[in-house]
C-alpha cells in the first residue's frame, strides 16, 4: 500500500473534473429514486393509478437497476465502462421524455421500466471509472467518498428538487430534469472520462442474468400483492418461484469459472456485513421517504415545495457526514461507527413515529436530522468497507454487489415498508356508519384516491388519521430493522482502532 501511495501518479484537474461528471450521473440516478414522492398526489389525480400501480410506479425503477447491475457491469467489462456509460446517459434522456409525457399508469410503468434498464448501464461504471482514473490510493479513497455522498445526497435531495418542480410545474417536470443533466454527460464525458476494461473477455452468462431476474421480480410481487389486496393462491406460489429461481441461480454462479456473481466473496464477514449494512440503511431511508412525502402533503396539508423543504433537514445531514467521518472511523473503527450509524437511523425513526402525531414540526424535524446523520454515517462507511474487505483485483466484482445493495434495498424497502404501511392504513380505517359505498371503496383503495375524490369532509377526516397512524407503526417496523442491523455490524464487521477510511481493514 505504502508503494502505490508514493509511486502512483496523482490526479490533476482533468481527473477531478472527470469526477464531477461521474457524481453528477450518481447523484441524478439516486434523485430519480426519491423525486417521484412528492409528485405522487398530483400524478395520482392525473392518470388516477390504483394502489398497487402506485406501488409499482415507485419500486419498479430501482427493481430493474438492481436485477441487471451485474449483468451490465460485466457488459461494462467487455465493452469499455466509458462506452457503455455514454449509452446509458442516451437511453437515460430518451425514457425520461416518455416518462414525462406518459398518459396512463401502464405507460408510466413502462417508461420507469426503460429508465431502470438504463440506469443499470451507468452505476456499474462509475465507481470502476473512478478506480481506473485514481491512482494514487489515498486520492481515491477521496474520490469513493465523494461518490458515495453523492449517491446518499442525491436520494435525499430527490424530494427537495420534486417540490421546487412541482410548486411551478407538472408532475412531468420530475423526469425531464434528466434531459439536461445527460445532455451535460453526453458532451463532458467523451472529453474527461478514461476509457477502462475488465482484465476477463468471457462472455456474459445469460442463462445467470435470466435466472437473477425470475429470482427477485416474484419475490417483491409477493410481497406487494399480500398487502395490497390480501393473502390468496398467488402469493405463495409467486414466492417459491422466486425462491426456487434464486437457488438455481447461486447453483450456477457455484459451478461456473467464471460467475456473473461471485459468491465467494461474501465468506468474508467485512464483505458480507458492509453489503448488509448498505442496503439496509437504504432499506429504511428510501421506504421511509416512499410514504412520508405522502404524509406532509395528504396529511398535513403542506404543499410540494413546503413538504421538500420538511425533509430538508436530513438531507443536509446525511451530506455533512463526510467532514467527520474520518475522525468517527479513526476513534471507533470502521464496523461501530456503521453500526452507530444504524444506530442512530433506527432511534430516529422511533422518534419520528412518536412525533408523527404532534402538531408542531419540530419532532419531526429534529429525527430527520439524525435519520440524515446515521443513514449518512452507515452508507459512505460500508460502501468504502466493501471496497476495503477484497483484495485490490476483485475491487470491481465487490462494488458491483455493493451497488445493487444499495439499489436493492431501495426497491424492497418501498415494497416491503409501503406495503406494509397499505395494510397498516387499512386496518385502522374505522369509516362511520352509513358512509357511501363508493366513497367507502375509494378511501379503502388509497388515501390518495380518497382526498382526489371524495367530498365527504368526515370520510376524508377519517382516512388521513388511518394514514397517520399507519405512518407511527410503520416507522417502528422500520426502526426495529435497523436496530437489528446495527447490532449486526456491531459486532461482525471489524473495528480496529486507529483505522482510516479505505483502509483494507480485512486484512
């Protein structure tokens, strides 16, 4: 390590500019994860979605990102990481304008379809850019902070951006901001960016890349579908499909020379406890947001902007976090201060299901601070951990499990938690006697549907308090994960003192 801090060459302007450029693609990938939230209401009152069409229009993108991560980083591989990414920024502009202007929910759907298969053509090649462009170690580790604030800033700002666009605009607005930013892209990165190829030309298994689809998508249906409309024939079976396709699939990769996912890696507890704790910080964060920007504007009434500038708060925490993490890894090493992190992502999340309640915002304020500071924490310390646990040739297999944690977790973390919170929301719907049939079927389908439609003042009334609370238990359901999860980095991933980030602490 020592010799490749003194010899390597370091970085210059032209790569620092290369990096902007590669952050600027992370962080609008991880905006477009969370900047639908805020347009749900005024979408919803446009193409009038049902529920589970709601669901699949917010979970589906990241859904899609996550099932072809792999396949497209070893695409990235044989192709050149800088091709392909200048593809996916083409594809990215082109399914943003569809997005836009769709008429209906199943175009929507579709387009958010298009997005994901793009997407998944610019994630695996970032982060293996940066490491082909930075040379010098400790300038790269700089390099993967940044990146990695970008991709937790850009989740967290997603609602703040939706707002501005909406106070002013349609709800198109949310994906037509894309247009300009890979147009930025498509001109900066021939020019900046470093061409760079896997060390192996094997051919993509695609036999592997079907079976990892079939494994998750019936899964997450499952999941949806139990909440969304109750346990019937189709749950079980749709999840021991999955179930059966996801053992067929780790069969493979185990017989395979060349896997398309390599499994040996997660032997390793660093490796395996940093994956862990990035898509369950994920987990928590995107599937709290999926519901919460509902909440500020169905609930309390807030506008689009108001309720972006209401989860402000944690956005500029979770940013702030790389000026001290240094110092927090230094004093406690890396495996405590993830699970302080996650730690502190699970009291804020008890804090805001106790606060949701209160008329005053400042409950909910100050635990969207610390929810900010411990999902910050959590995802730039175990994004740089998983790097950190592998030896140097197998950094790229390593982040591209660690990216489609990341957008993994995002996906089941608004299936699980919004499906749950559907259930919760239903539950507690105590509508009075001799309400309308119909208005008591549109306030059982969504609370969405119920303040687009009904005019009865109590039947409204009464939904917005089943959504309240609703928002409480899920909160918890949440905060207990992620107190799991913390327990877990705790005490497997390790912690040596004196230890700095991106350091290959495994070893």
């Amino acid at each position: 390590m020592t010799e490749e801090r003194t010899l390597a060459p370091r970085a210059g302007r032209r790569e620092w500019s290369a990096l902007l450029v590669l952050v600027l693609v992370v962080v609008l990938i991880a905006v477009d994860n969370t900047v639908l939230y805020l347009a749900v209401p005024s979408m919803a009152a446009d193409i009038d979605p049902s529920s589970t069409q709601l669901l699949w229009i917010g979970d589906i993108y990241s859904f899609v990102l996550a099932g072809l991560l792999i396949t497209m980083g070893n695409l990235a591989d044989r192709i050149g990481r800088k091709r392909l990414l200048l593809v996916g920024a083409a594809g990215f502009g082109v399914a943003s304008v569809i997005a836009a202007f769709a008429p209906n929910p199943e175009t929507l759907i579709a387009a958010r379809v298009l997005l994901g298969v793009a997407g998944a053509t610019l994630m695996p090649s970032t982060l293996a850019i940066i490491r082909a462009t930075f040379l010098d170690a400790k300038q790269r580790t700089t390099a993967i902070a940044i990146w990695a604030m970008g991709a937790t800033g850009g989740a967290a700002i997603g609602p703040l951006v939706g707002g501005v666009l909406l106070e002013n605009f349609w709800w198109g607005s949310v994906f037509l901001i894309n247009v300009p930013v890979m147009v930025i892209v498509l001109v900066a990165g021939p020019i900046l960016l470093t061409e760079s190829r896997g060390s192996s030309a094997q051919t993509i298994d695609v036999p592997s890349a079907l079976l990892s689809i079939l494994a998750i998508v019936p899964v997450v249906y499952a999941v949806k579908h139990w909440a969304g409309s109750g346990l019937d024939w189709s749950v079980p079976v749709t999840a021991v499909f999955g179930l059966i396709m996801g053992y067929f699939f780790v069969r493979r990769q185990m017989r395979l020379p060349n896997p398309l996912l390599d499994l040996s890696l997660f032997r390793m507890p660093a490796f395996s406890g940093a994956v862990a704790a990035n898509g369950m910080a994920i987990f928590a964060f995107l599937g709290l947001l999926y519901f919460f920007s509902q909440y500020l504007q169905l609930v309390r009434e807030y506008g689009p902007l108001k309720a972006g500038l209401a989860e402000l708060p944690s956005t500029i925490a979770s940013m702030i976090v790389i000026l001290f993490v240094g110092a927090l890894v230094a004093r406690m090493g890396t495996g405590r201060a993830i699970g302080l992190g996650l730690g502190a992502g699970a009291i804020s999340l008890a804090a805001l299901g106790l606060t949701v309640s209160m008329s005053s915002y400042w409950g909910l304020g100050i635990s969207l601070v610390l929810l900010g500071l411990g999902v910050g924490i959590a995802m730039t310390l175990s994004t740089d951990a998983v790097v950190s646990a592998v030896p140097a040739e197998r950094a790229g297999a390593a982040s591209s499990i660690a990216e489609t944690a990341y957008e993994l977790g995002g996906a089941l973390g608004i299936a699980v938690l919004g499906s749950v919170h559907l259930a919760m929301y239903r539950s507690h719907l105590d509508l009075p006697a001799g309400t309308d049939p119909s208005d008591a079927a549109t306030a059982e389908d969504s609370l969405v549907s119920t303040v687009t439609t009904v005019l009865d003042p109590i039947v409204v009334d009464h939904a917005r308090s089943a959504f309240a609370t609703a928002v409480q238990t899920t909160s918890f359901v949440a905060a207990v994960i992620l107190a799991v999860s913390a327990v877990v980095a705790w005490r497997v991933l390790p912690s040596p003192r004196g230890a700095t980030v991106g350091t290959h602490e495994a070893h």
